[in-house]
C-alpha cells in the first residue's frame, strides 16, 4: 500500500517537529530569546503537518488499512489546535502537560505506522461492517 507508506513519511516527519518544540521551550528558558521566534511558526507548521497526515491517514483507510490512523490522527490534531489557543493565550498549565502528550502520541503512532500491525489489511466481512 503506497498510502501507508507516505503515511509513514509523514508521521515520522511530524513526529520529528513535535520533539522540536519542546528542545525550542527549553532553550527559550536557558535565555535565548531567539528560540520563541521559532516556537510559534514550527507549532503552527506542525498543526498543518498533522491536518496533510489525517488526509493520508484517510485515504490509507479508505484503501483497506486500519482506521484507528485516522481516530489517533484526529485526536492529535485536535490537541494540536488546542495547545495552540493554549500558548496563545500564555496558559502553560495546560500547554505544557498537553505538550508531553501530543509528544507522547505522535511519537507512538509513528512506530506504530512503521510495524507490521499496520500493514494489515482489513477482512471483506470488517470492510463490509465498516
């Protein structure tokens, strides 16, 4: 399936951006302020990211793979869209837990698109139930 692979490429690729920011925050606390200029366009960059990866992961399961890609992909990109409003609005006693976990899952659902779980394809009775 071409759909999963892209998806992986795209997964990994954001899950990469997501551990940036995290790297930025810490340097921004260690006194550059340069860092927070890269905070707010990469954490924007990394919600569009999200929004090209539930596309793929829609079309890779509208092709016969798992439809947990697209539930896992939705969840991220609706914390993404919240840990934004988050930082906009300077509540870090949200952003910052928030941000543990969308590491956390972003981080999880890119191994998982790499192992052999996802290339299974679903049965004609799962296909027809769905």
């Amino acid at each position: 399936m071409k759909s999963l692979l892209v998806l992986r490429v795209v997964a990994v690729g954001h899950a990469v951006a997501v551990c940036l920011q995290p790297v930025l925050a810490g340097v921004y606390l260690n006194g550059s302020s340069g860092a927070m200029r890269l905070h707010e366009p990469i954490g924007l960059g990394v919600a569009f990211l999200c929004l090209a990866q539930l596309l793929i992961a829609t079309i890779y399961w509208r092709s016969g793979g798992r439809g947990f890609a697209v539930i896992a992909t939705l969840a991220l990109l609706l914390a993404e869209g919240l840990q934004i409003g988050m930082g906009y609005s300077r509540q870090l006693v949200l952003h910052i837990p928030l941000g543990i976990a969308i590491v956390a899952i972003a981080c999880a659902f890119a191994v998982w698109t790499c192992r052999p779980g996802a290339t299974v394809r679903r049965t004609e009775k799962q296909a027809v139930a769905a």
